[in-house]
C-alpha cells in the first residue's frame, strides 16, 4: 500500500487495532488502558505529542507495522490550518 492511500485510511482507532489494541498498546507505551480509551474517543493523541513531549506515535508505527510519517501519526484527527 502507498503512503498516500494509506494516509486517507489511517485513524487512530485503526492504527491501535492493528498495534494489538487498546490493552496490548497501553501495556506497551507504560500508560493506562483507559488513556489510550480516550485517544480513540477523541481521535487524537494528546497535545503533548505533537509538542514532541512523549513518543507515542513512533511507538505505535513500530508496534502496528504501519509505514507512515511519524508526524502523520501525531496530527491524525487534528485540524490543519489553512
């Protein structure tokens, strides 16, 4: 699969599916089952992310076997501005 098909494809929900799932993903990254509950919910990963205060996209490519730009991961269900 392309990196730009699989851009339009990726969410959060599916790239924590495919690490293993909400548990496995949790247990991995040292945080709670229901943080990464949250993730999903909000379809994003926390602002701290994104400020490159935590690594957990890196870790969920590595985990999932997805190949996608780290800050692809990071700005997922996040509002680009134009």
């Amino acid at each position: 699969m392309t990196r730009k098909a699989l851009k339009g494809q990726l969410t959060l929900r599916s790239l924590i599916h495919r690490a293993g799932g909400t548990n496995k993903v949790a247990r991995e990254l040292g945080i709670s089952s229901g943080a990464v509950s949250q993730w999903i919910a909000a379809g994003c990963l926390p602002l701290t992310e994104v400020q490159e205060k935590t690594h957990y996209s890196k870790r969920l490519l590595e985990l999932s076997g997805v190949v996608a730009d780290e800050w692809d991961v990071r700005l997922i269900g996040r509002k680009q501005k134009r």
